[in-house]
C-alpha cells in the first residue's frame, strides 16, 4: 500500500501489526531475538507511513 501511496489505509494495517505483536509479546509466544526484529519491521512500516503523509500533504500544497 506504501508503493501505491495508500497511506491512511497503510497506516490502520500498521496499527493492526502493532497489536498482534504486543498480543505475541504479552502472551510470551515469541522469543528476544524475533521481538527485536518484530518491533524494527513494525518500526519501518510507521516510519514509512510518515513519510508518505508527508509527501502527500506537501504535495497537496501546491
């Protein structure tokens, strides 16, 4: 959805990510090792998410 500039929908599939992995960690279902991991991914996908925003009201702007 990010390549396709999808942004707010993104963002909701970010949100729902972000409580499957804090449904994980709170379970304990998951080790230290994937949770680092789990949390950059979830990380990168936010971040991604911002940026796009970002472009998309800047271009609308103009």
């Amino acid at each position: 959805m990010l390549h396709a500039d999808i942004v707010i929908p993104a963002y909701d599939y970010v949100l729902k990510c972000s409580h499957a992995f804090n449904m994980l960690d709170a379970r304990k279902s998951i080790g230290v090792a994937q949770r680092t991991r789990y949390i950059g991914r979830v990380r990168g996908l936010a971040k991604g998410c911002a940026e796009s925003y970002l472009r998309l009201i800047e271009g609308s702007d103009n």
